[in-house]
C-alpha cells in the first residue's frame, strides 16, 4: 500500500512554476525532488480556447505579456499520492499563477474526466466557479482583506502626480490596479498591451503603508511605463509589432539602457538605489512584520559600511563566522523598510552619501537590537551544508556539471524539456565537501582532479532526478 506515502515519509511538498506567461507548469514535488503530480495551463481568450500550442513553446522563451484567461491543458497525479487533496493543491497554484500573470478567467480543460468533475466540484466550494459551454471557469476577482487600516494608506494618486512630474514631458498617466494578493513574489508590476494601450501599473496593498516603499515601487513601474510610452511604441509605429515581437529582447530587455535612464532621474533625486533592477521583487523587503539583518561594519574610515538579509540562515551565520576576526561588526535586527535597499549580505558593503541614511545607520549601530557580534557567532554552530550536483553525460562520459546549495531548477527545467537532450542526472551529496565549487560551471576535461569524486557522485550519488 502506498496511497499515503507523503503523509508516511512526513515529506512536504512543494509547488514549482515553470513557463512564462504564454504557458506554464506547476510541479508538485517532495522535498527529496520526487514528483508527485503536475499541472499544465495555457493562455487562452475569453471562452477558454488557447492561443498557443504549449507543446511548440521555445525552451529559451521569456515572454511577460498579460493573456486573459488560462485554461488547463493537462493535469496528473501520480496514482500513489491521490486522495490526499494534491489536486486541489495544484489547481490553487495554477489559479496563483494566472492572477500573478494578470488574468481574468481560469478555465477547465474540455474533456473533463470525472477526477477533474470532482476536482471542479471541490473547487466551486472556494472559488466562484461558473459555466462557459462545456466548460468551468473561475472568476479570479481579487480578494480584499479587511486586515489593513486604510486610513493610514499613502496617497497613490498623489504620489503618482509627483513622480510622473520628475519625469519627462509627454507621458500619460497610466492605469493604477491596487492588487491584494499576499502568495505573490512581486509588489509592483507593469503591464502593457503593446498595441497601443496605456499600461496598468498593479501595486500590492501591503507595501502602501509605508511611504518609501510605495514610492520606490511606485517610481520603478513608471520607469517601465516610460519606457513603454517614450521609446517603445513609438518604435512599434515605424516598425509595426511583428519586428518588435521578433527584436525587442534584444532591443528592449526588461531593466535595459531604456529603463535605467528614467531610473537615474528618480535616483539623482531621491537617492542612490532608490530604483533598482529587483526594487518591485517581494523577496526584497520580505514581510512587513519580518525584520531586516543588517550587517555594518566599522571600517580605517568614520563611514559605517552595511548590507542586509532577510534571513538568517547557516550560509549567513557562516559568513559572519568568517568576519569575527579582526574587525569591527555588527548584526542588527529592524523594521526599518528603508535599509532593504542596502546590497545583501556576500555581495559587497554599501556606504550611504545622503545625510538621511547616514543618520540611520549611526542610530542603528548605537541603539539596535545586536543579534550577533563578534563574540557570540564564534559560539553557533552550523549544520553541514548538503550540495546539489547536476550532471550531464555525453558520448564521451561525464562532461559538465555544477554544484550548488540547493535544487538547481533551472538546469532541470531547461534539460527536461528540450528534445536529444544528454543523459543528466541531479544527485545530492552529504559527504563530499564541494563548498569551494559552488556555483561554478566545471568542465571534466579541462579538471580532470575532480574525475573521481563525479564519477563516484554519478554512479552511487543520491539520485534526486535524473532524464527521464
Ligand atoms: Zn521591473
């Protein structure tokens, strides 16, 4: 009997989205990478019939423009892990992801077995579920929590007149959508018809309760607006859009020249970093209820130098291991939303130039909350670290793999789908201490020295997922 496995190994699983916006996957997978089940969903019009062949995606492809509606193309379990509620657990990701990508409509898939009635009927429980022909259709309305004071919300509006004056003339006023979508790893984004239409800037409710975060997220969208108005379309008049869907990732990458121009008005004005490639991305300012590490280290100059993480993990504790000696530090804990600008910790030491930023990290370094210093870390310990292997196998044997500290899925998405693909396998290792070859890209040929621990780790390495 293996129906409960999951529940019997206590292993979690986890959702993992792959695709862009014109099709995407949702992979259910134990921890130990084993997969459990899988959901394919394709971008369709407004009566749930697709636009795109997913089969025929291009593996490369990024693609961010905005569909209507998703409509499911394919959905599994394995049998072992059915009756657990997985399903639904799928269908709640795909729903995710399809709001994340800014549609209307989830649509069921045509041939509805009776798995995927019942799975629908479970649905309707939650979702407001409706028919459209043969098939069911989710509204995705946004839900609005009533967990916010909004009388202590920024003005948007207002803010949005300001920082459209800083920028040049001639831009309109684009679409705002105030979003409440808390599983999203995005606070701001912008999304643009590129027929001509203006484009809707969606923010997250959560971050209009604190002034600088707003704006900042606020100034990056209108940088991608301005972009959108001032050069892009403008192109897309001369050169009509089948050459601009054809050149514009390599004329208009997303955070290109284009957009750091309208970024450095905003910077020169409000501060160094204000706008950043990732200054929209949730993982940089992380919940709101959730503190900041700043590391600030007394250096030869009276300048403090900093850098933050949201996390503590035993990487950051290892890091910071590494720093006891010798220097003058600090780990600090706050709430300050302002220090999410700061460079994260391992990728260099940021010195602030304006007065307000200065004064804040004198106070923080006087009056913080201390969480370790150069004292206490020499007493943590830290668990030894697992690394990931991904391994490719062409004709001649091992050739090329890399090492990291968790799964590389990038390296498993991109291998899984194209066809003629090399042998590949991921292995996990607990044994082998490959610390020194993180994250670096390894030819066997020209490292021969390493030929025996690959060859060992291929053939009697933990198998997390292999071709096939
Ligand atoms: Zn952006």
């Amino acid at each position: 009997m293996k129906i409960f496995e999951v529940l019997q190994t206590n292993e979690e699983v986890e959702c993992y989205s792959y695709g862009d916006s014109r099709t995407f996957d949702i992979e259910l997978e134990t921890t130990s990478g084993q997969i459990v089940g899988q959901i394919q969903c394709v971008a369709s019009d407004n009566n749930g019939d697709a636009l795109f062949n997913p089969d025929s995606i291009l593996d490369d492809a990024t693609d961010n423009d905005a569909y209507e509606a998703y409509t499911v193309y394919n959905i599994a379990i394995k049998p072992q892990f059915q009756k657990q509620g997985l399903g639904q657990k799928l269908y709640d990701a795909a729903i995710e992801q399809a709001k994340l990508y800014g549609a209307k409509y989830f649509f069921s898939d045509e041939l509805m077995t009776v798995d995927a009635k019942n799975a629908w009927i479970r649905l309707s429980n939650r979702y407001d579920v409706s028919n459209k022909g043969h098939k069911k259709v989710i509204t995705l309305s946004e839900s609005i929590l009533n967990e916010y004071d909004e009388s202590k919300m920024v003005n948007v509006q207002t803010m949005l007149q300001t920082l459209l004056n800083d920028l040049p003339d001639g831009i309109p006023t684009p679409n705002i959508k105030i979003v409440n979508n808390r599983s999203a790893n995005w606070i701001g984004s912008c999304i643009w018809g590129k027929d001509g239409k203006n484009s809707t800037i969606s923010l997250q409710k959560s971050i209009l309760f604190d002034e600088y975060t707003a704006k900042n997220t606020l100034a990056h969208e209108l940088c991608h607006h301005a972009e959108n108005m001032l050069i892009k379309l403008p192109w897309i008049k001369e050169h009509g859009i089948p050459a601009y869907n054809k050149y514009h990732k390599t004329l208009f990458p997303d955070h290109g020249t284009y957009f750091f121009q309208f970024a450095k008005i905003f910077n020169d004005k409000y501060g160094k970093d204000f706008v950043t490639e990732h200054s929209d991305e949730k993982d940089l300012i992380a919940d709101f209820d959730k503190p900041i590490y700043v590391f600030m280290v007394k250096g030869h100059s009276p300048k403090i130098l900093c850098a933050k993480s949201l996390t503590l993990t035993d990487k950051i504790k290892k890091y910071l291991l590494k720093k006891a000696e010798g220097s003058d530090w600090k780990l600090i804990e706050t709430f300050d939303r302002k220090f999410s600008q700061l460079p994260n910790i391992g990728s260099g030491l940021g010195s602030y130039p304006t007065q307000i930023m200065t004064d804040k990290i004198n106070d923080l370094w006087n009056n913080g909350k201390v969480v370790f210093s150069p004292e206490t870390i020499k007493g943590v310990t830290i668990a030894p670290e697992k690394f990931y292997i991904f391994m490719t196998k062409g004709f001649n044997g091992l050739n090329y793999m890399t090492v990291s500290t968790g799964i590389p899925k990038k390296n498993i998405d991109f291998y899984s789908r194209l066809k003629n693909q090399p042998e590949w396998k991921l292995v996990r290792s607990d044994e082998h201490d490959l610390a020194g070859l993180v994250n670096r890209f390894i030819h066997l040929d020209r490292q021969p020295e390493l030929n025996e621990v690959f060859n060992d780790l291929w053939n009697h390495g933990k198998v997390i997922k292999e071709r096939g």
